[in-house]
C-alpha cells in the first residue's frame, strides 16, 4: 500500500474541493477559501479530477535548480567569511565575493547559506523614521562634519576624518587630519570648492570653528556682538551661507556616512595594506572617494555656481589677523617681523592696517584691502624677553681684582703745607 506524505493546506483543498464536487460551493468561493485565484482553482480540480489526492500534491522540479550552490563553492564562501572577510558585512561580502572571486550570489541566498553555517546573526529590524526631502538640484545645501576614530587599528592615535556631502547627489569629499582644526576644515572646503564650485549653503554644527559662542566674560561685557569665526568670514566672502543644526540627527546624512565609512574604508584600508596616514590620504582621494561617487552619486541638475574671476581661494582660506604698521613699516605676526616694501603706488605703510594670512600651505601673505603687499622677513629675535635671555646667557663673568689705594702725585695740592696754602 503506497503511503502518501501530504501537509494541511493539501487537506484543506481537497474537503474544499469535495464540496464543490457536492455543489455545496462554487469554484470561486473555494478559491477565496484556498487563498488562490479562480484559474489555479480550476486547474487543482481538474488534476484533482484525474488523479485524486495525489494530484493535490506540491509538484517538485524533475531535477536540481541550474543555480543551485555546489559543495565547492559554498565551502569556498564560508572558508573566505571566516578568514579574509570576517568582519564584513553582508552586502560588503557580497560584493567583494562578485568582485575578486567571481561568484555570484544573490543577497537573501547569501545570507541563509551564512545563517545555515552560523557565521551570521539575524538582527531585529529597526524603526523606520521619516527623512528630510532632499534638495532638488546639487549644490543648494552641503552638510559637513568631523568624525574621530581609529581609522588604522596599527595606528594608536585616532585621526579626525573631515567630510562634504552634498545633499541632493550625495558627492562626497573627505581628508584625514590629526585634529580637527580650523585649518582642517578650511582645507577640506577649499579642495571641494576646487572640484565642484560654489556651493548655496553650508549645513554644520555649532562647534566653534563655525560659531562663536560666548555667553559670559569680560569680552561678552566689554562687546556682546559676538566675533565672526575665520571660516563665517571666508565663506561670507564667497556668498555662502551657514546653516547651524542643533541636534545631530539634524545632519543624519553626514552621520550615517560617517557609519558606513567606518565599517567599509578601514577594511578596504586593511585589504590595500595601508599602515599610515600619508596612505591614508592618498588611498581615499585615488581608489575609495572615486569608487564611493561612481556608484552612490545621484543624477540631480547642479545649481552650483562657478568661481568669480580674480577670487584667490587659497587666500580665502586662510588664517587672517589684522595689524597696524609701526613707523618703521614693519609688522609682526606670530613672533616674526615683517619689513613691508613700497608696492602699488604706496611709498609707506606706516600707520595702515593690514591684514596677515597664514596660507594652508604654512606661508604667510600680507595684504591692504585685498591687494598683495610685498614683503621681506627680518631675522629679529622673537621679543625683548628672549632677546634678554640670549644676551644673559651669553655674559662672560670675570672676577673683580682688589681695587688700589690712590697716591696724589708729588705736585698735588694736597702735598703742600698749610703755611704755603695760607699764605696765597
């Protein structure tokens, strides 16, 4: 006697089907019964009909899935998931599997096989919120960010990496400095600048390098206005606006890259044997930017606008104090003196204040309502302070001799008698 293997949504289409063989149902009802449309309907009675029970049955293909993962490979993936790519993740490891070793998986396979061999850990999904619409065209709105980490696990310090991403086409540039400074991120505004343009608005935080902040002391008493920042007066020059956020989750695209670059850059980093930071950088602007814009860059019309002519951006960016110019037409800036030359129909400086840059490249301008003034370095000690301890140092003591008693000479006043003295 032939035994047959049947489960209960095979039971429950053959009572529906013996009920509308009873006309107790039509067809369409058992349908909607059976969760099935009318014509799969009609197709089980009829192979109900012919073969009875057996008809009902689930139909298993003739032979294997053409696709079908043979032992080889699927060893080949596991062995590469617990040694090389260990700490990937599933689409990283895909891709990287697509890539380099030619085997092609689709994501949900490759994450049952990985379920499977428990090399995986199936996550709870997590809540959904509603994003910010992006801007309609490139170059409206770029959010910008630091974000510190151990880029290079043989590195013990932990490097600031310094990010651009434009809101609307996702462009990203990006530097590794070891602080976040100022000039750190005026160097990163100047490059994007360089690539894509001027930008409409510049979407940061209130760090102060963006904002001053002061809320007390004898400045905030003496002048509650607060001070522009280096960077609000180089992007004022521009035209660019600054739009302050008040929570991270404000710039959650900047923070989210910030998340992916920490988990895909350090192991492509890793992969590429990079052991420095000098690799770092060079790494990031000649293999992982270009592949990162390649592939997440969105087609968006650009409203970016282009550099006015005459506009030096290297002395926009750069670190400005103003000064006055003693009589003697020098300047001093950060312990150097500076001997001003007569330059663009100006015999002398004295009196005038101007303004003294320290460049990005560590050179120094110096300039007179954005005119270059020629200039010569002096080579005067720092201050009088240091000048006076050199001059210490220096000093050669000697021991003082024992003084001589003094002799008046033989015709002296003094070797006269009083008699002589009194008689004249």
């Amino acid at each position: 006697m032939k035994t047959l293997s049947i489960t209960e949504v095979e039971v429950e289409r053959y009572h529906l089907l013996q009920e509308v063989l009873k006309q107790h149902l039509t067809l369409a009802q058992a349908a909607m019964l059976m969760g099935v449309s009318y014509r799969h309907a009609l197709r089980l009675k009829q192979r109900f009909l012919q073969q009875g029970l057996e008809g009902l049955r689930r139909r298993l293909p003739p032979q294997p899935p053409h696709q079908k993962i043979t032992p080889q490979m699927k060893q080949t993936i596991l062995q590469l998931r617990r040694s090389l790519y260990h700490d990937f993740n599933l689409l990283h490891f895909r891709e990287k599997l697509a890539e380099h070793h030619h085997i092609h998986l689709s994501y949900e396979s490759l994450r049952q096989l990985l379920i499977q061999a428990g090399l995986h850990q199936p996550r709870q999904k997590r809540k959904v919120y509603r994003r910010r619409r992006r801007m309609p065209c490139a170059g409206m709105l770029v959010q910008m960010d630091s974000s510190q980490h151990r880029w290079l696990p043989e590195v013990p310090q932990a490097w600031w990496l310094v990010a651009m991403i434009d809101d609307a086409d996702s462009y990203v540039y990006a530097e590794f400095h070891p602080k976040e400074s100022t000039l750190a991120n005026m160097s990163c505004l100047y490059h994007y600048i360089q690539r894509r343009g001027l930008f409409r608005a510049l979407y940061v935080d209130r760090a102060s390098h963006f904002k001053t902040t002061r809320h007390g002391g004898l400045h905030y008493e003496v002048n509650p206005e607060q001070a522009d920042t280096q960077i609000q007066r180089a992007l004022g020059e521009l035209g660019i606006e600054i739009v302050y956020a008040h929570t991270p989750q404000a710039k959650g695209r900047v923070e989210r890259l910030f998340r992916f670059f920490q988990d895909r850059l350090i192991k492509e980093m890793r992969l590429a044997g990079i052991t420095d930071y000098d690799q770092a950088n060079r790494f990031l602007q000649e293999q992982f930017l270009p592949w990162y814009n390649q592939k997440y860059t969105r087609s968006v019309p650009d409203s970016s606008r282009p550099l006015p002519a005459g506009v030096d951006l290297s002395l926009v960016f750069s670190v400005q104090q103003a000064r006055k110019v003693g009589k003697d037409n020098t300047v001093r800036f950060s312990g150097q003196v500076y001997q001003l030359l007569p330059s663009g129909g100006c015999r002398s400086w004295a009196g005038k204040w101007v303004q003294v840059a320290k460049l990005l490249d560590g050179r120094e301008a110096i300039v007179y309502e954005g005119r270059p003034v020629h200039y010569v370095p002096l080579s005067e000690p720092q201050c009088r302070q240091e000048q006076g301890e050199t001059l210490l140092s220096q000093r050669q003591y000697v021991q003082e001799q024992a003084r001589k008693v003094w002799k008046p000479p033989a015709d002296h006043p003094w070797r006269r008698g009083w008699k002589a003295m009194r008689s004249k």
